[in-house]
C-alpha cells in the first residue's frame, strides 16, 4: 500500500513538473535563422544556420552570423563600413576601395567572399539607416565582441 502511494505520488509530481514545462517557450527567434534573438547580432535579418533568405541582394552567404569587423552587426546588417553610427556616401567610397578584396573584409556585405559592386549597392540602398538590430549587448559600443 505505501509503496503504491509512491508511485502515485512520483507520477503526480511528474506529470506536475512536466505540465510547467510545456508553458515554457523557447526563446524568440525574430528572423527564424536558428539564432535566438538574444545571440543573434542581426535579428532582423536571416544569417544564422537555417540560412540566410535571398533578398536584395541575395544574402545566401551570411549563414554563420559572420561579423568581419567584430562590431557585433552581422555582415547582412552592417552597411555601416566605417562604423560612425549611420551610412552615407562615405561607407560607399569605402566599399569602392575595397573593390577586389577577398573573403574577410568588413566591406563584404553579402559574404559571397569577395567585394564588389553588389557590396556597394547593399550600402546605396541603405543611405541614411543604422547598422543592426543586433541582440548582443556589445553591439554599437565601440569595443570588439567577441568573435563566433
């Protein structure tokens, strides 16, 4: 008889205990990269390992939350080359000196692995925007974040 009102009473704290369990979400992931929005340091923009969504132009190589500068904006959210806060034609008189680089370079912002004109028509569509949303607190603040 005691034995029976343990096995009850384990499988009622159980079924307890799992029952909260199933009201605890996951964390959001605004741009369903597979990057919760709090690791993601570009969270409105698909670049985790779900991968990145075409757009203009096609970000299919920011896939691995790469952030060449270390500034904690994804490449596919940072038109900002310069990081000065905003993006103007000087961003794009920097990208057209980077014409030519290879994969790394903070000017490459469609992670295709080299810089181009299509880089820097990423940064004449973005005249006048900010970098991000980023989700890491270092993002914007001047210091390097840590590399993924």
């Amino acid at each position: 008889m005691t034995r029976n009102l343990i096995v009850l009473g384990c499988a009622a704290l159980l079924a307890f205990g799992l029952s909260f369990g199933s009201f605890a979400g996951s964390s959001p992931d605004s741009d369903s990269d597979g990057v919760p929005d709090a690791f993601d340091n570009c969270s409105s923009t698909p670049n985790g390992p779900l991968g990145a969504t075409p757009g203009p132009p096609a970000l299919v190589g920011c896939d691995s939350q790469e952030d060449y500068d270390v500034d904690g904006y994804g490449q596919a959210c940072d038109p900002d080359v310069n990081n000065d806060g905003g993006v103007g034609l000087d961003d794009v008189n920097d990208v057209l000196g980077a014409q030519g680089a290879g994969a790394g370079n903070a000017s490459d912002l469609n992670c295709d692995g080299g810089v181009g004109l299509d880089d820097a028509n990423v940064v004449l569509g973005a005249q006048g925007a900010t970098p991000g949303p980023s989700g890491l607190s270092c993002a914007g603040t001047g210091s390097p974040c840590s590399a993924q």
